[in-house]
C-alpha cells in the first residue's frame, strides 16, 4: 500500500541533492525509489565514459556513513568496476555477492532519457528497468547491511559494460583480492522469478572478400553480396538440438564498393548468437564457421570469422534458487514470485565461470515492486 512518504515522493520535485538522498527516516522503499533516480539521471550508455555513475554509486554508499570498502577498480579504462564489502568476516560465516550493472543501451529518441521523472506510479528514463533500479535495490540492500552488521562478508559488484564486451567483471576476476563468496544473487530485472538458466550470448562478424569488376562484366569478379545473402541461407538451413534454446539472427550487413555500377569486393554480415550451453554454443559457432568456409568456397571468395564479444552461459543453483524463491514468497507474498523464465546474457557468468563452487541464483524487482520496474522494457 502507498505510504505518505511514497506519495512525498510521488507528488513532490525529482530534484533531490545528494545528502537529501539518505534519510534515517525513509523507508527501505523509498531509498531505493530515490537511488533509481539518481543512477538513472546520469547518462552512462555502454561503450561510452561511465565513471561518473559509478562515482554516484560510491557516492551514495558514503552518504549513509556505513562501514564499508568501497573501491573504483579501472577508473581510466572505458569499463570500470565499483567494488564494495563490508561485514565482520567470521570463520565459518558465508560470503554473499549482489551483482548488476549500470550501464545502458543508447536512448534511441526517447523523450527525456535521463529525467528518471515519476508518472503515476510509473519511473520514465533509460535503465529504469535495465536495471538501473535493480542497482539502487541492491546498494540499498548492501547499505541496511552493512548497518545492521553481518558476520560473513557482503559483496557489492557493479560493472559498466555489460551491455556490449562484457570484459569488466573478467579484468575484476584477474584482481588478486578478488572477492570469494560462497553464495551470489544477479539482480537483474526478472519480475520476481528466479531463472534456473540463462543463456549465453555472442557476436560473430563475417567478413566476405571477393573480387570487384563493373557491373557490365560481372563474370569478370565476384560478388561479396552473393556470398553473404548465400550465408544467411546457410546458417538458416543450421540444426541443433530441437529440446535446448538457440538462435542465430542477422543484425547487420555493410557492402558499398562506391558506386551504383561496381560489383563490391567486400561485404560484412554480423550475427547475433544465443545458446543455452556454453557447448550448444560452441557447437553452434563451429557449424557457422563451417557454413561460412563452404559459402566462400561455392563462390571463389575467401570468408574471416571473427568473434567479437561473448558472454557465457551459465546456469544456477537448484537449491540456492528455491531458496531465493522461498524469500520473495515471504517477503512480498507467494503470488508475487512470477514463473520460471529464461533468456539474455549477463557478465557475472564469467565469475561462475571462473569459480563454478559459488552458488548462484538470479531475480530482480518487478510485479509488486511499485515505481521500480515496468514491463515495457523496450521503452525504459
């Protein structure tokens, strides 16, 4: 039910000043409302500067004066990662790790992408759902811990490059203090499930170089273009196992010799590859570099793959994942936990990965978690 802070904050300004940002008095709620708005507020599209939210980010941990080491790891590279931990760090006590993101897709004309303003009952900006509100959840999540005090060790692991390469969380694992839970919640925007796998994700460029001729003699060279549209035919005609989840879509294609009258000498196809294993995807890609190696050879042209981002796929805990379902069931009530689901591509698989003995589940704010989440991902 909406409380009379929840409408202070619904009726009242978006401007809020840093130190207005923690109040002993909020709500855990309302905390988290107010967190949303400052990250989304601070444009950080992947692939471009990011420091800034992070240094929001760290920001707003401090303004608390919780015990906490907070740390900016590779604050001059294009991907930095915050780094936060607190708790007593007793024998024997388990480790837990919030993961996330705060970087985004570019804004594509939406109006006022960076006003987090408050309609209704409804936040409007880019990465209100993804997933920038499941980034303030969990910093205040991390900030009532660390209040509180725990025994074991609370991690705090944010990145900035999720959306594109993916490599932030990688360069983190290559830190010698690295962190070492025992147990890790991905709170990326779910609607209250909890997904028991997640695919895996690549891009995969291929290069097609042929021979250019004029038009009038196109005998006389050969086509890049033919040879793409041959491989997109190709990878089409691709089989895998029909049980498990996969696709292969084209996203882009780039051939231009300069003139309306010249056949192109080089053309670029790029795909979009999910699997659901990390060995569905290799064997995926294996048969795409066979299909491309075949098309190159039917036409006289010669064919470079070339990967260029991934991120694996990885998949959870049963009993850590009925765990967390049993926690939104009683904290927010048993028809708030949404089906099982799947889908998407996310860093931290990298740690899981590295380190497979870290249980790990994934969930994120959604049906009953009022102003954080909204359905229309596409939009926000």
């Amino acid at each position: 039910p909406e409380s009379s802070g929840d409408r202070a904050i619904l009726n009242g300004t978006n401007n809020h000043s840093l130190k207005d940002i923690f109040m002993p008095q909020d709500t855990l709620e309302q905390r988290a409302v107010l967190w949303t708005q400052s990250l989304v507020r601070v444009p950080s599209v992947s692939g471009s500067a990011c420091l800034q939210v992070l240094e929001t980010a760290r920001d707003l941990i401090e303004s608390t004066g919780v015990e906490a080491d907070i740390r900016i790891l590779f604050p001059e590279a294009p991907n930095p990662v915050l780094l936060a931990r607190t708790g007593r760090g007793k024998t024997g006590a388990p480790g837990l790790m919030l993961s996330g993101h705060v970087d985004v897709v570019p804004p594509a004309g939406m109006e006022d992408p960076w006003s987090a303003r408050i309609e209704g009952d409804r936040m409007h900006g880019r990465g209100t759902t993804d997933m920038k509100s499941g980034a303030a959840c969990a910093l205040t999540t991390f900030c009532e811990a660390a209040r509180q005090g725990v025994d074991g060790v609370l991690w705090l692991i944010l990145s900035t490059d999720e959306e594109t390469a993916a490599q932030g969380v990688v360069r983190a694992l290559g830190c010698p203090d690295a962190p070492r839970p025992q147990l890790c919640v991905i709170c990326e925007p779910t609607g209250l499930c909890v997904r028991s796998a997640h695919r895996g994700d690549c891009w995969i460029r291929v290069d097609f170089t042929g021979k250019s001729a004029h038009s009038s003699r196109p005998h006389l060279g050969i086509n890049a273009i033919d040879a793409a549209c041959a491989l997109m035919n190709g990878i089409q005609a691709i089989w895998l196992d029909p049980k498990m989840s996969w696709s292969a879509k084209a996203t882009q294609i780039h051939a231009d010799s300069g003139a309306t009258n010249t056949v192109p000498d080089l053309a670029r196809i790029t795909y979009d590859c999910r699997a659901q294993t990390n060995e569905l995807m290799d064997d995926l890609l294996a048969q795409i570099r066979r299909v491309a190696a075949g098309t190159a050879a039917a036409y006289g042209a010669e064919a470079e793959v070339i990967l260029r981002d991934q991120s694996p796929a990885c998949l959870y805990d049963d009993d850590f994942v009925a765990e967390v379902a049993e926690a939104i069931k009683e904290t927010a009530g048993p028809d708030k936990l949404a089906p099982d689901c799947g889908g998407g591509g996310e860093d931290f698989h990298n740690y899981k990965l590295a380190r497979p003995e870290i249980k790990a589940a994934y969930f994120g704010v959604g049906v009953g978690a009022c102003l954080l989440y909204t359905s229309d991902a596409a939009d926000e």
